[in-house]
C-alpha cells in the first residue's frame, strides 16, 4: 500500500454539506477571499487530524513490536486493521443516514455575504463537528501507520482534500460568467449524488481492510 490507495478517501472528506458551502462562498461577494478562507480552515483541520491519527496508530504499533523487521503477521497489526474496519462500517452508515440531509440549511444563505473570517471559521467548524470527516481522518492516519507508511504518504490525500475543495472557486476563475451555470449544477450535483461516490470509496477500502485481514 502507498499514499495512491488512501487518495480515494479525499472524496469521502469533502461530499456533500462541505462541497456545497464551497459553492456558495465561490458565488458570493468575495469568492476569493472567502473561499481562501474556507480552504485555511479546511487545512486547519485536517491536516492535523490525519497527522494525529497517524502518529497515535504509529506509536501503538511500535509499542506492541509491529514496526520492526521479522515475517509474519503482528498481532497488533490485525487489532489495527479489525479497528479500521470498525471505522470504515460505521463511516458507511453515517454516509448513508446522512444523505438526503446535505442539502442547503438556512444558514448558507449567509455564505454569500461571507469573507474571509467567517469562511475561516466556518472551515474549522464542518471539518471538526462532522462525523464523517473525523471518522474519515482517523481511518487514513491508522491505515497508514498500520502499514508502516511514513508521514508524508498524508500529504497528497491533504492536498487532494483541499483541491476537491477549491473546484468551485477554480471553476469561478476558469469560467468567468459560465461559471454562473457550471457552479449551481455542481451545488445540486453534491446534493444529490455525493453520497454514492462516497459509499463507493469506504465500500473500495472496506475490501482491501478484509484483503488485509485475510492474508
């Protein structure tokens, strides 16, 4: 396994309320102030979570003698990989319950007025309090360690994260004033069809954790 098998999970991180809020910040007053603020935010946060979820699996591994040389299987290698397939089914259901609940609360229409404060704040807010994206975290920091990848492994899936994220705005910037019937499509797009995507991917990963745990 190397960092090209975790990049997936990107998608997982920013389907649904976080795409859309990206949208509407990329259609409002200030879209590059605000969406630069919403991706300082985003990064705030995940960044550090997958660091953390990481360093933590990687010290427990080291700790019960699964990082050094020597065939076989470790022991704590399995405990790792049956808690990631705990993290990976409870992700599922989480992406499943909250489906049809990505749609627009009333609280976005204030996006369009947002600057680059909010948007910041905003940013740390849906990455920390969404279950999905905490869960989704701690799976790609614990598969990584679990497989002795070194930390840097994380950063393409941070930065896949953070440029999924900037689509809108980079759609602004592209587009000029087509934009206006490119970012609504994407905004329902999210809406509607996010989910699957998303279940898609914890579905990809569930197979490869069974892989893991059948060798």
């Amino acid at each position: 396994m190397n960092f090209l098998t975790i990049l997936p999970m990107a998608v997982v991180m920013v389907a649904g309320t976080q795409l859309v809020a990206a949208v509407f910040l990329a259609s409002g007053d200030r879209p590059r102030r605000a969406s630069a603020g919403f991706l300082a935010g985003a990064a705030v946060v995940v960044a550090p979570g997958t660091t953390l979820a990481w360093l933590v699996f990687r010290l427990v591994r080291g700790a019960a003698g699964g990082g050094g040389g020597g065939g076989g299987r470790k022991p704590v290698e399995t405990v790792i990989d049956w808690v990631v397939l705990a993290l990976l089914v409870v992700l599922a259901v989480v992406v499943f319950l909250r489906r049809h609940s990505a749609g627009e609360p009333g609280w976005m229409g204030r996006l369009q007025h947002a600057g680059f404060g909010y948007a910041f704040r905003l940013g740390l807010l849906l990455f920390v309090v969404m279950p999905s994206d905490d869960l989704t975290m701690v799976t790609v920091g614990a598969t990584a360690a679990r497989h002795g990848l070194p930390w840097w492994h994380l950063v393409p899936f941070v930065l896949l994260t953070l440029l999924l994220l900037a689509l809108p705005l980079l759609a602004l910037l592209l587009l000029g004033d087509r934009a206006d019937r490119v970012l609504p499509r994407m905004r329902d797009w999210a809406d509607r069809h996010s989910w699957i995507i998303s279940e898609a991917v914890v579905g990809f990963f569930l197979v490869l954790t069974v892989v893991d745990l059948l060798k």
